[in-house]
C-alpha cells in the first residue's frame, strides 16, 4: 500500500474516533429539580424541604376528604391539605418516579386531583407520571402523620429528595384516653387524671390548656370541677391533672368532655372512615371511710400475726421433740 493511501486511511481512523468519542457533554442529562408550586401551610420562611430540619410541612386532613387550596397566597391557607410539587427534567416525556417513605405521605397525580373526590384512601407510596413536551410534571403529596416523611423523585439517572410533614391543630381531636387513680378516695380526695388526646389519625395533640377540657361530677357535692396541677408533658404529650372528689362517703362519677376549643360544640363528628370518636369518658369514683378500712386491716394483720405466731409455736414444739430423737447432725433449727 502506498503512503498516501495509509496516510489517507490513518485519518479516516482518527475522523472516525473522534465521532465515536464525542464529549459527554454533548449528552449531558441537564437540569433536574422538583419544587413546590404550592408554599406549605403554616410555613416557616426557611423551610424548603431540603433537610429533616427545613421540612415542608401541611395540614393534616380533618375531614376524610383532601382539598387542594387554589388561592393566589398559600402561605396563609388554612384549610388546603394537598401540597403540589413540580418536577424539572431536561427532555419532553421524561419518565419520572416518586417515591414517599417514613411519616404518613402519600401521593397523587394531576390526573387524580383532576378527576376530583379525592378522599384519605386516594393516593399511593409510590407513583409513575411522565413530563410534558417542555419536560415539566406534576404531583401532589398529602400526609397523615405529623412525623417525618421523604419524597424521593427519580428521572433519567437524576434524584431529589424532598421533606415533608403534617400539622395537626387541636381543632382535629377527636379521641380522649385517660385513666383515672385512685378510684377510692377519703372524703374530699383528690383523683389523678392522666393520658393523652389524638387526632383520627392517631397523632398526639400538643399544647392543650385546662380550658380545653371540661370536667364535672355527679354525686355528693359534686358539679363543674376545677381541674388543679394541669399539665402536659412537652415531649410526650401526656397530659395529668386532679380533682377532688366527693366531700361526703358514697359513689359519684366524674366525666372528662371536650371542650369547643377541641371539638365543634364540645363532641367530635363522627367520621366513618375514622372509627367512632370519644369526646367524653366517664370514671365511676367512691368517697369512702378510709380509717374504718384501716381500723379493719389492722384488725386482719393482727389476726394474722396470732395465727403465725400460734403455728411458729406449735414448729419448734415439735422441732424439739424430734431434735430429742435425732442425731446432732440431723436435728433442725427452730424458728
């Protein structure tokens, strides 16, 4: 072959390397971002959803129905209960995945919120949708839970990760559990209430005052009852309190309600797909002679104690009788 042929297919080798090897930036997968469209409720002015300290938050739903605030100002919206979040990709009908985990989240699509009658039941963990021809998506978050969710949105080898979290006001209680000790008292005694009050969904009520219960009595002198040394744990969100009982012996009740400040007009609405709400428990309490039931134990331990004395006697009786009979070493000791 002569040179200039070699010459002529060395460079034909080297044009066609360089299109084979073309840089990657030529097919960069561009930008990926997903941001809300909608500002969260209740918002912080530095949340961003970026980190578990920055999460976005939105109210919990009240009602077994999810509405979507539409106004211009979400910051302010207190009854939206939908988050929208809009994905960035790079290229038209991107196929996108999002993903929700920890928390209560779930997720819906455009066409979901389009189709309307979204309820608590709608919505999954995980979900697919594609981007438009501008390569823009969106979707929509709600949650249940007032811990922490993760929004994992995937595309094209691209991920964002976005923090959520639900707001529960106390206006969503709607169950009470409290026990109530001791249930016998002295005359005049003071009953301890403790527990804790939860949303449908379970979530713990935080910041509840004495004002937000009512407790009153029946029996004896017993009617509106001041609840003393009210307080509720900042961690647990257990809440305690007292209340005297009855000033003369006999049996009495003492109920715990909701007040308006819980629950419209005192009582939660039932939601049937919430399960029976309990805005008022009732505690069947005594006011008795404490030092008649004392005079009666001591009476008991005496009692007692003769018959343990009478039978100790009656053992080392015998033990000596035997010890008498016996070898040192198989002789036992006397009580």
């Amino acid at each position: 072959m002569s040179k200039k042929l070699i010459a002529a297919a060395s460079a034909a080798a080297l044009a066609l390397a360089g299109l084979i090897a073309m840089p990657t930036v030529a097919t960069a997968v561009g930008p990926f971002d997903v941001v809300t469209t909608q500002a969260d409720t209740l918002s912080r002015s530095s949340a961003n959803g970026s980190t578990g300290d920055l999460e976005l938050t939105i109210l919990v739903p009240s009602q077994d129905v999810l509405r979507l605030d539409t106004s211009a100002d979400y910051a302010t919206s207190t009854t939206g209960t939908l988050l929208r979040l809009k994905v960035v990709t790079p290229t038209g009908a991107a196929a996108i995945t999002a993903t929700a985990a920890g928390g209560g989240a779930k997720l819906v699509t455009q066409a979901q919120v389009t189709a309307g009658s979204l309820t608590t039941a709608s919505g999954a963990a995980t979900i697919s949708i594609t981007s438009d021809s501008a390569g823009d998506a969106t979707f929509y978050a709600y949650t249940t839970s007032t811990s922490d969710s993760t929004i994992t949105v995937s595309s094209a080898g691209a991920s964002e990760i976005v923090y959520l979290k639900g707001i529960s006001t106390k206006a969503n209680s709607y169950k009470l559990n409290f026990t109530a000790s001791p249930l016998d008292t002295a005359p005049g005694g003071k009953v301890t209430f403790t527990g804790t009050i939860t949303d449908m969904f379970g979530n713990l009520m935080k910041n509840v005052a004495a004002g937000d219960l009512a407790t009153t009595g029946l029996g004896g002198n017993l009617g509106a009852i001041t609840e003393g040394d009210f307080a509720q744990n900042a961690t647990t969100s257990v809440i305690s309190f007292t209340a005297a009982n009855r000033d003369t012996t006999g049996a009495a009740a003492i109920s715990i309600a909701m007040e308006t400040t819980l629950a419209a007009a005192g009582a939660p609405t039932k939601i049937t797909a919430f399960g029976n709400p309990v805005g008022t428990q009732f505690f069947n309490v005594n006011a008795v002679d404490l030092s008649a039931q004392v005079t009666a134990l001591t009476a008991q331990v005496a009692a007692l104690t003769a018959t343990v004395n009478g039978l100790t006697a009656e053992y080392n009786a015998l033990a000596k009788k035997f010890n008498k009979k016996v070898n040192k070493s198989k002789r036992v000791a006397l009580k």
